[in-house]
C-alpha cells in the first residue's frame, strides 16, 4: 500500500522513504539519494556505484522518524544517476519530490 502519491502526509508517519524503478542502470552508474526537511538540512544521504548492467532496477532508501512526530513543513527527496560518457562528460538523470508533513 503506502501513500506514494499523495502531497500531505501527516507528520506521524513512521519513515520518509524514496524509491525508483529505474530501466537501463549500467555498470559505473553512480546513485546519490537526498531527503531534506523543511529548513533544507540534508536529513538522509545515500550513494552507491553500479556493479553491474541491469535491464530494471528498483532502488530505495529512506529515514525511519527518530521522534513522536516529524517537524511541520515540506520535505524534498531527490535521486540522481550520475554517468560517464564516451567523451569523458558525466550525464545526470534526475527525479525530485516534495511532500508535506503536518
């Protein structure tokens, strides 16, 4: 179940948690996962290199809440591959979300 689409949550929430299904991930694909809270603080970093090609690959990472509720406010999570071309120049996809928690 979960409540993946919804824009409110509310701050008694047990985890913020990211995840992606991603297609095409390739060997040396770099995976950086970030969720900050609404004063920007990065509150969950995660980052990860690729060992192998894969066709789909659902990745997630996430926060469990470490206290009674989560401070009011919008939290932004965002996942990015990071990848390196033929020419030496590295290509960024990226995915952004952003929920509020009252």
């Amino acid at each position: 179940a979960g409540h993946y689409q919804d824009a409110r949550l509310l701050h008694n929430v047990p985890a913020l948690v990211l995840w992606a299904d991603i297609y095409n991930i390739r060997l040396g694909d770099r995976v950086v996962v970030r969720i900050t809270d609404p004063e920007g603080g990065v509150i969950h970093a995660y980052e990860s290199v690729m060992d192998k090609t894969q066709a789909r690959r659902f990745l997630y990472s996430g926060i469990k809440r470490k206290s009674l509720y989560w401070p009011d406010g919008t939290y932004s999570g965002e996942i990015s591959i990071y990848r390196k071309t033929k020419d030496g120049t590295e290509q960024r996809f990226q995915a952004k979300r952003q929920v509020l928690l009252h």
